[in-house]
C-alpha cells in the first residue's frame, strides 16, 4: 500500500526532530586517564587527591646504571654523592631512597647525603609517572612507581659508633633477659609500612614479633635518623641457642622482595 503525502510529511518531521536532538546535545565532558585511574574530570573532589597509599611500584630492569655513586664504601660517618645518569619527562619525577628511611623526590641534579652510622644500606631509584597532580600540595597521587635500579652502600666505623648494642649478649640456661640499645629509629609517630615507607625495627631472631623503634630524631626529622636519647628495649629467650638479633630497615610496598638496610647485628648465644 502506498504512503499518502501526509504520511510522508510526518516521517519527514520525525527524522528532522531527531537529528536535532542529536547535533545539539552537549558533549560529555572527556575523562583524563592518570596512571591506574580513570576519572571524570566533573567528578574530582578533594577525595581524589587523599588517596596516597593508592600508589604502586613495580620493579623494573635493574641492571642498568641509572645513577652512580661515590664512594660506595668508607667509614661512618660517610658522605656519598649520587649522580643521575637519565632524563625523564616533565611528568615524571624520579624519588631517589638512600635505604636510611630519607630520601630525595626530586633527583635531577647532584646530591650529597651523609651515612652517621655503620651498616649496609640499599639504595633505590624509583621513577613514579602519571597520577592526579594536586596545585595546593604540589604533588601527584595514584602514581605508577618502576624501579630502575638498586645498589649498596657499605659503611664501616668502630663499636663506639654502632647504631645497635645489647647486654649481655650470652647467659646460661633461659630464660635470658637481653636489653637492647638502638641509636637508630623512625620519627614518624605510628609505623609507615601501611603506606609507602619502610619501618627501622629489631628482629630479634628467634621468631618473635619484631619490635618497632620510634624516637625523637635530631633535628625533628619525620622520617628514620639518629635518635636524640636511644631507644632501650627488653627481649627474653626463653630457649637455648644462637641469634641473630638485627636492627634494619624493613617493610614498605614494592613489587617483587622489598630492599632492607641492616644497621646493626648483634649475637645472643643462651646455653
């Protein structure tokens, strides 16, 4: 049956009507991909700028020399000079972590950092990209972490300059009291291995739960670092034997096995 040429003009309109519906309605507003996150630009709230412990590292190739050092070995207190040896995007930012618990965010040029106590310290150059980068703080969050390299300073020093001791450091039959005295601990008011850092703990060897070491840092430094007065710690073995207690750097996130900095190991021998 033929369409009459009234119909005809009522299909005219309605195809009309629609196309112009479609040419006029506004475009949504374009989402910007940061990192692991994809976020409606009319959807950013404060929120999205809160979420830190979001960050995640992924180890990477870390055999190419990204940086140098000099010296990688001397006597406590030791000043070593890292020297980077890449360019990245302005985007990037390259976090250089001296395996004390300090470190350098912005690692472009130069930089000096001083070893106060023997210990054998891992170092490791991360280069975070992309994130939400927030104006009021000048910094990005929900970043992508690679690490490009990794290497070991070796500090030597004499046993008045040990970050680590314990009295006594043998006993006949346990139980066997040993107070421990640690040099070395973190500023941070809880621990910070549920984020990003690493905590300086005593692993006292023998299965025990390590102890975390929190003090008052010379010069008011949140992060690890000499103590003002030392931190003074009670462990008991209550069987015989030999440990290895170990005062170090430990925790944090990484991909694949974090890197750990040993400041100090003491024996404890029970017989």
């Amino acid at each position: 049956m033929s369409m009459t040429p009234l119909k005809y003009g009522l299909l005219a309109l309605v195809v009309v009507a629609v196309g112009a519906l479609i040419f006029f309605t506004p475009a949504k507003q374009s989402i910007r991909e940061w990192g692991t996150t994809a976020v409606p630009e009319e959807e950013l709230t404060n929120e999205d700028f809160s979420a830190s412990n979001t960050n995640t590292i992924t180890v990477g190739d870390a055999s190419n020399q990204t940086f140098s050092v000099s010296p990688d070995s001397g006597s406590a207190p030791l000043t070593v000079t890292f020297h980077p040896n890449m360019h990245i995007s302005a985007q990037d930012r390259l976090e250089l972590r001296f395996g004390d618990q300090t470190l350098n965010q912005k690692f472009v040029t130069d930089v000096s950092h001083t070893y106060a106590f023997p210990g054998v310290y891992t170092v490791e150059l991360i280069q975070w990209s992309g994130g939400i980068y927030n104006e009021e703080k000048d910094n990005y969050f929900d970043q992508v972490g690679k690490t490009l390299q990794r290497t070991t300073i070796t500090v030597d020093g004499d046993p008045s300059s040990q970050a680590f001791s314990a009295a006594p450091t043998s006993g006949f039959r346990p139980p066997l009291v040993v107070t421990f005295t640690s040099h070395y601990g973190d500023g941070n008011p809880s621990p910070s291995s549920h984020v990003d850092g690493a905590d300086t703990i005593i692993d006292f060897g023998d299965g025990s739960k390590p102890q975390w070491i929190h003090c008052e840092i010379e010069g008011g430094s949140l992060g690890g670092g000499k103590c003002i007065t030392p931190t003074i710690i009670q462990h008991t073995y209550t069987q015989n034997g030999t440990y290895t207690a170990t005062l170090k750097q430990s925790g944090g996130r990484c991909g694949g096995s974090c890197p750990e900095s040993i400041f100090g190991t003491v024996t404890i021998t029970v017989h």
